[in-house]
C-alpha cells in the first residue's frame, strides 16, 4: 500500500477522505470474514466438545446493527437454556444438582476464551 499520489493543496482533503473510505472498507471486508470464519470455528468446537443435551445443536447467526457493527452470535439452537444450565448447575431441592453431571461446568466458556484469543490474533496479524 506504499503508492504515491500527487495531490494539489486545495485537494489535500479530499485525498485523504478517500483513502481513509478505502483503507475502512478493505478492514470492514477483511472483519466479517475473520468473524464469520471464528463463529463457524467456534460452533464446530461447541459441536465437538462433547457436551450434554441429546437435541442440542449449536449454530450461528449475523447480528444486524449499524454501519460500522459486525458480529455473529453462537448460540444453542434447540436448547438455549442448556447454556445457562452448563455454565452455571442448579441445585435441586433434594440437594442434587442439574443437569446431574456438573463436569461441563466451564466448558463453553472455555471455547469462548480460546476462539476469542484467536480471533484477537487473526485480527492483529492481518492489520
């Protein structure tokens, strides 16, 4: 990106407006690929790990926003309180917990912090 352009003073700004739109819409592009490739990664890891729910199945959509908002939300499908109930048991009333198998506990956060450190990486390099 090392390209030299002759700009008359009276142009100056225009010029620079230019490039800055330029340089925001090739980072914008390179952003939802990163993202939509780390949601795709994620749900795979979510899928892989192993976690309770015989129906749960785990998916992600694009979340709208405005011009400069890019996101995409993995999510459990078919049992959206299976999350919750993972991440944080809920003790019953004759004093046992549920879901009955608290060892998952941690486990969906613990994707999420691993796919978040790569996604930071991803993004870092290709600035």
């Amino acid at each position: 990106m090392s390209s030299s352009v002759v700009v008359r003073p009276e142009q100056f700004e225009k010029a620079v407006m230019k490039a800055l739109a330029e340089y925001g819409d090739k980072t914008t592009e390179m952003l939802e690929t990163v993202i939509k490739s780390n949601a795709r990664q994620t749900t795979s890891a979510l899928k892989g790990a192993g976690l309770p729910g015989r129906d749960a199945e785990w998916s992600h959509k694009a979340q709208k926003g405005g011009a400069f908002r890019l996101s995409e939300t993995v999510y459990n499908r078919t049992a959206p309180q299976l999350t919750h109930l993972l991440e944080k048991p809920h003790i019953t009333g004759g004093g046992g917990h549920y879901p009955k198998n608290v060892n998952y506990t941690g486990q969906i956060a613990r994707v999420e912090e691993e796919y978040t450190n790569k996604y930071m990486e991803e993004v870092l390099s290709k600035l």
